[in-house]
C-alpha cells in the first residue's frame, strides 16, 4: 500500500485525476470503477474538467461498487442517476458501455449475480475508485462481511443508513438493502485508489491501515489488495501512529 497524506484535498485530488489520466492515455477503453458518495465528487470534477480541455473519455468502460435495492434508477439518490450526473454525461460516455447494477430489479438475488459476471465479462477493473465507511465499510460491506464474498445482496446497519440519510429527505426513505461487489470482487481490482477525507474517517482510517486484517473492518481486506494508492487528508490520517 502508497500512502499519501496532505493537509490540502486539492493536491491528493489531482494525485488520484492523474492516475485515471494516466490509465485512459495508456488503455483508452480501460475499465474504471466508480464510487459513489460525496468524497471523490471533487474527483470526477476533476476529470470533467480534464475533458473539457481535451482529455478523451469516450472509450472508457464505466462499473460501480454498489447500488440500493428498491429505488427507482431515476431516483435521485440511486446510484446509477449519481453516475450519470457526475461520470457519463460530463465526461461524455455512452450509458450503453457502462456494467452497473439494477437496483430496481423484481429479483435482486438474480440482479447481483448478472451485476458479478457482467463485471467479469468486462475482463475485470483496471482502476477502482473507493472511499470507506464511518463504520469500516467499503461498497457495501458491512462489518462481518467475508474476505472472499462476492457481489450479492446485503442489509444495510442502522449506522450506515444514518450515515446517508443526510442525503435523503427523510430517514425512513434510505433503503435497508443493497447490492453489493464482495470484497473478493473488489481485491481482484488490478489497482485501487482509496480515497479518505476528514476527521470523521480517521478511526476507520486507522483500523483499515494500522489494525490487523480482519472481517469486523472490511476495508483493512485492502491490506491484501496487490495494488492500492491511499490518499488522505490531515484530519483522515490524523490517528495514524505511523505519519
Ligand atoms: C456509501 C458507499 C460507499 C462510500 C461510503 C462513503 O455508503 N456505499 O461506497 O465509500 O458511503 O461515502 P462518503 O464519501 O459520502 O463519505
């Protein structure tokens, strides 16, 4: 594991645009995972930004981590409307080349088992982008999660859905369940970019990094990726021993 901390985001932020920049002039239709969540937000803008200075996006094959279970794909909180607002229309892809899960699906079960071998067909993720949960969680991997799980459908905690209910109107909207890439899917990435930002993060920085590699932490799995970049702020790695 890289690891970089910086008291100032944009600095980490371009860190991580230059990685994808490098990725899409080497292999233009390179497979790039998204994550959702407010964190890498300024990331994609990064990158639209990129684009409207001649960075060609349009080859490049899109999937994602993670998606609710029962929410209408045109919700504005599904995560497949988040990718199309903030990945595929500013950088100009087409929705056609893009493997995300449907969340909205009569079957979720058969959903997360389509969502697994369409990311396999894809030949795998060159670069996926992740961000970690207050309570440890990457995806939607909650604590207990196995090391070698597959996409599949989850509960959510009630620490979770606390936590994104500031995106909902009201609690009681945020959906319980998900589909979900496992944390093997996820550790079979060929690099990963893990990005953490602010105080709020730092005891879940600390345990992902610094505590041992166990199922009650599902983002210390990235301990056994084979490549993965950590980018920090202050306030995120600011429980770290070793800085
Ligand atoms: C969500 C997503 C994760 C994301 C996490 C952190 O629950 N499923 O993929 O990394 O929250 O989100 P944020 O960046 O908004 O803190």
């Amino acid at each position: 594991m890289r690891i970089t901390t910086d008291a100032d985001i944009t600095h980490l932020i371009t860190r991580a645009a230059d990685a994808i920049e490098d990725l899409v002039r080497d292999t233009p239709d390179a497979v790039l995972g998204i994550a959702t969540g407010s964190t890498p937000e300024p990331l994609y803008a990064e990158i639209t930004a990129r684009a409207s200075r001649g960075l060609d996006l349009s080859r490049l094959r899109i999937t994602c981590l993670d998606e609710y279970v029962g929410l209408d794909a045109r919700h504005p909180q599904s995560y497949r409307h988040y990718i199309v607002q903030h990945v595929l229309e500013p950088w100009g892809i087409d929705p056609e080349a893009t493997v995300l899960p449907t969340g909205d699906s009569d079957d979720p079960d058969a959903a997360a088992a389509d969502f697994e071998r369409r990311i396999l067909g894809l030949g795998g993720v060159d670069l996926q982008i992740l961000g970690v949960g207050p309570n440890g969680h990457i995806a939607f991997n909650e604590p207990g999660s196995s090391f070698s799980s597959r996409t599949r459908v989850v509960g959510l905690t009630p620490s979770t859905r606390e936590a994104n209910s500031r995106f909902f109107a009201d609690k009681a909207e945020v959906p319980s369940r998900a589909i979900s890439q496992g944390i093997g899917t996820i550790l079979e990435s060929r690099h990963a970019l893990m990005l953490a930002f602010g105080e709020g993060k730092a005891p879940a920085v600390r345990a992902m990094l610094e505590g041992p590699a166990t199922e009650d932490v599902p983002a210390s799995a990235l301990q056994k990726h084979a490549d993965v970049d950590v980018y920090l702020d202050d306030a995120a790695a600011s429980l770290l021993a070793d800085r």
